[in-house]
C-alpha cells in the first residue's frame, strides 16, 4: 500500500504502542482498558502481541465481501 496509512492500521500501531508503554510503567489491565476506553480483552490481545504486525495480518489479509461482477449479471 502507498500513500497514506489505513485508518484502521494507524490505530492498531497507536493502541500497541500506548499499551506497551502502559505494561512498562506496571499498569494493570483494567486501569489500561478503562483509560483507553477499551475492553479488557482487547487490551489483553494487544498486550500479548509482540508487535502490531501481530494485529494486523488477520485484518489486513482478509478477503474482500465484495465480489467482482460482470456486466450484465443479475447481482
């Protein structure tokens, strides 16, 4: 991908990092999803995941729900 970053890529890296940086200081998961504003089960994915990439690949590599049609075809 050129050009600039998926709003959804851009995001992942930044909850990454600022989950990181949390673990480093010692906060604990609920203070860190209740900051972030997310569930404790996110911030646990995150906080498991060695680097965004980790997040990223099942979102990034998804196949698309839209299907290539053909002119003419009754969809």
């Amino acid at each position: 991908m050129h050009g600039r970053q998926r709003p959804l890529v851009a995001r992942t890296r930044e909850r990454h990092q600022q989950i990181h940086e949390r673990i480093e200081r010692g906060d604990s998961l609920r203070a860190m999803a209740r900051e972030l504003r997310l569930s404790r089960g996110t911030v646990l994915r995150f906080a498991r995941a060695a680097d965004a990439e980790q997040l990223l690949v099942a979102a990034t590599h998804r196949p698309s729900v839209i299907r290539a049609t053909s002119p003419g075809s009754s969809c």
